[in-house]
C-alpha cells in the first residue's frame, strides 16, 4: 500500500516541493520517517498516532515507512503533520490518492486531531498557484491562500472534517469573508513642534528612500520623528506588499493580525545580536534587515549597537538582499530597507550644548561617535542635527504640518520621480536611492554652475566617490519636490548641508 502526495519545505523565502510517500507493508510494527527530518517532524508520530486515537481509530499493526522527497534536502517544521497524516490515510484506502495528490497540505496535528496554524502559508500558496495545485491548510489561515491568489483552498479545523470531505460526507466550504490588515498607525507629524531641519530631511528621505542620521541631545525628538516616519511614506504596492507578507509568513510574524499592508517599521534594541539583525540561527529565520523590507528599520542610540552588528549592515545596504551561509548551501532573504538613525553627540548627551557641560570633552564625544565606523557613516546619504528647544518656547511655537499633507506632497514628488526615471531607464517604481553611480550621472541633468558647485565642495570636504554620488542623488531628489528637470545650485547647496560631517572624527 503506497500514497503519495505533497508540502512545502523552506529555503528562506523559497519554497521546495517534497513528495510525502507513504508505505505500509507486512512486517514487525514500526513508524519510520526517513528523508532528514529534524526533531519537529520525528515527534509528529507521536501527535498522528494520538489524534487518530480521538477519532477512535489506531494506526495498523504494520511497517510504516514515510520518506520525505528529495531526500538529501533537510526539513524542517510541525507543518508535516498533517501531509505525513493524510499520506497514512490514503495509503490505507480511506481517502482516494488521486484526490489528494491535486493539493500542496501543511498543517501541525493537535492530540484531539485539531489542525493548528503554521509559518509559511502565503509563500506555499503562492508556489502551489504557479503548479496549479490547490492547498489545504488550517482553518483561520484560509485568507492567506485566498489572497494569495490561489482559488482551490481547503482549509478544516480538524483531520476528521478532511476525512469527511474527501468521502463526500461532508462539503468543506470557505467563507467569503476577506483577509484582516493590519490597522494604520495613528502617530502623526502635527504632534512634533519645531525641529524644521530635521522635518525637511524626514520629507526628502521619504521621497527619494534616503538612509538617514539624525544627532542631538536626549529628549529632543529624535525617536518622535523616526516613528512618523511611516506615517507619511506612500502605500505599499501590491507586489511590495506580498514581498513583506511572505516574509512574515516565514518568519512566523504574520499570524493572526492579518496581512501586512503597510510599511514595516522595525525597531531593534541595541542589545540585538548579529543573528537578531541579519538573520539565520539554527533554521536561519530572517533577521530585522529582511523583515524591515520595503520599510524602514530604525536603530536607536546607534553608537551603543555592537561594531559587528553595524559594519554586517554595509551589505545589505548596498546590495538589497542578505545571503545566510550553510553548510549545506546558502538562503538569501531579500533586504531593502531605509536606514533611519539616531545617536546623542556624545555618552553623557550634552557635547556642544551651550546649557549643559561635558566633563570629558572632547574626548567623551570622540570616543563615542567613533563606534561608528567610517564605511557605514558614507553610506547614509542625510546627517541633520536635531537641536534642543527652550522649554519657555514649547508653547509659543505653532504646531507643523499633518502627516496628510506631508503625505500628499511626498506621493506626488515619487510619482514625479519614478516617471522621469522610467524614461530614462525603462523600470517602475525605481527610487533615486538606488540608482547606481552611473544611473544617476546619466539621469541627473544637473547644469553646469551646479556641477561645479558639487565638484568644489566634494573636494573640500574630501568626499569620497560614494559620498559624491550620494549628495547628487539628495540634490536630484530635492529637485524631484520642485518638480524641476534639472538640478540647480541651490539643490546642491541644500543637499550639502545635510552631507557636512557632523561627526567629530570622520
């Protein structure tokens, strides 16, 4: 007696089809699984022969064999519960095979027989789609599949009610009831008093995705403004929004709160490791750079983070993916994401503060800013100092601009944006942050007094190339605002300023 039928195994966002066969044949009694299962999957004989023991039904007294298919490939996850169940119940004769080799099945078996939610959904449904398969999955994760496109989706709330379908004694139907989403946020821009600079650059860094330093002393606002800044960065598109969805549906993050649909804003504590951050451990989850994709991961009090954790970032800031080395190969999980930082000048907070004396400058400030190393400080495009505000003038300053406004002003300079570079290079939705030097030499359209401006202020400053090319693309984005074609002196002299070296020793 032979079934065979399918699920999913994972290789970061990838999805791997593996054939669940099952054998069951004469010969002293025992359950195999073979195909390198981990511990997960060794234990679902435990849970299979428990929950067929609460439908009043035991496993035969024959040789069990399941293997896993390809077999060199490792698998990982509860969600082979219920494929390895399903595969003993067709090689029994109880659920015809050519019924249910027609579906991807993942689902992790409770004692009763329950079927219970498990990672890795959306991607699932996603791949059984493009096979032209249908999937069976839990119950409460029957919206992901749907959204997902895939239009033959069982989802039951137990092995029974499976069992029952496929004996026709029982329709399984889904409700029309359409996928949760995530709720906006009610953070907003008009809650910040003052602070225009630091404003301004939150604005251009959210039209043209600019990596961004903000520094200044503790309880200024540095944090307030980061965390608005979602508030006023265009909706996701629906490509942008599937890509972070399975992301989450990986990492075991999407659950119950629905489909994401707006940006990720990831804040990470600046105790998290190099695994926490990047990613990988003993399943190589997805760290904080992936699960920020197509959002903004925020560090806080940036010096504090260890150097190893800041200098992994320079990769992935570059490249827009991070690769998880394995001995058994590599999983790359996609990463581009918009840096936002925030450190105080120095330990103690008060370097350069008029108000307040720091015992150990300028050493204090030196020592402190210099965990940052020079190759990650070039590789963030805006550096704003965010000053302290009298706290006599708190009430006499007029509350700023809506997150609305700012919003509606931001969506119609990227839609500037992303046109003019369609036309030079053929692509949607490309931002001018990740134009490569050359992209932007050809699409910049900066006129002479500009370039000459930029030319003698980057040797003066001592830029480096990486540096030169970024304060052009500011320069392009602060022009991109005004709606203008070329870049003129002043968008130089603008983007210049947010480029000067705020930092003591870089």
């Amino acid at each position: 007696m032979l079934s065979k039928l399918f699920t999913p195994a994972f290789n970061g966002i990838e999805v791997i089809k593996v054939s669940v066969e099952v054998m069951i044949s004469s010969g002293l009694p025992k359950f195999l699984i073979v195909g390198l299962p981990d511990k997960a999957i060794n234990e679902a004989k435990e849970r299979i022969q428990s929950a067929f023991s609460a439908m009043g039904f035991s496993l035969p007294a024959k040789r069990i064999v399941v293997n896993l298919a390809p077999a060199d490939v490792i698998k990982v996850g509860s969600h082979f519960d219920l494929p390895i169940a399903m595969g003993i119940l067709t090689a029994l004769g109880i659920i015809p095979n050519d019924e249910i080799s027609r579906y991807m099945i993942l689902g992790e078996l409770g004692l009763d027989g329950t079927i219970k939610p498990v990672n890795g959904i959306l991607p699932t449904a996603i791949n059984a789609n493009a096979m032209k398969l249908g999937i069976i999955c839990p119950k409460p994760q029957v919206n992901q599949a749907i959204w997902a496109g895939n239009k033959d989706v069982l989802g039951a709330y137990d092995i029974k009610s499976l069992i029952n379908h496929f004996k026709g004694t029982q329709i399984i139907t889904n409700d029309d009831t359409p996928p949760t989403f995530e709720e906006e946020s009610s953070l907003d821009m008009i809650d910040i008093k003052g602070q225009e600079m630091a404003r301004k650059a939150l604005e251009i860094s959210a039209v043209g995705g600019h990596h961004m330093l903000m520094i200044g002393p503790p309880g200024v606002g540095k944090s307030m403004l980061a965390s608005r800044l979602p508030s006023i960065l265009p909706p996701m598109t629906a490509k942008e929004a599937l890509e972070i969805s399975t992301i989450n549906s990986v990492a075991g993050i999407l659950g119950d709160k629905g489909l994401s649909i707006k940006r990720p804003f990831r804040a990470p504590h600046h105790t998290a490791s190099q695994v926490a951050m990047i990613g990988g451990g003993i399943y190589a989850k997805p760290g904080e750079v992936s699960l920020a994709h197509n959002g903004i991961l925020f560090l806080d009090e940036l010096p504090e983070f260890p150097s190893s954790v800041l200098d992994s970032l320079r990769e992935p800031l570059e490249t827009g993916y991070v690769s998880i080395a394995r001995a058994n190969g590599h999983i790359t999980y996609p990463a581009k994401f918009q840096l936002i930082t925030a450190m105080n000048p120095c330990k103690c907070g008060h370097f350069g503060d008029p108000d307040h004396s720091c015992s150990s400058a300028p050493l204090c400030a030196i020592k402190y800013q210099n965990k940052i190393s020079g190759p990650l400080y070039d590789r963030i495009d805006i550096n704003v100092e965010v000053e302290n505000i009298n706290p006599w003038d708190l009430n006499k300053i007029e509350k700023g601009e809506a997150s609305k406004t700012i919003k509606e002003r931001v969506i119609k300079a990227r839609q500037f944006q992303t046109n003019r570079l369609k036309h030079f290079f053929g692509i949607d939705n490309l931002l001018t942050s990740n134009l490569t030097s050359k992209q932007i030499e050809d699409s910049a359209n900066i006129i002479p007094e500009a370039m000459k401006l930029l030319t003698t202020s980057a040797e003066k400053l001592k830029l480096s190339a990486r540096g030169y090319y970024k304060t052009m693309k500011v320069a392009r984005t602060i022009a991109d605002m005004e709606q203008r074609n070329n870049i003129i002196s002043s968008d130089i002299a603008t983007a210049l300023t947010f480029r000067r070296k705020i930092l003591t020793n870089h």
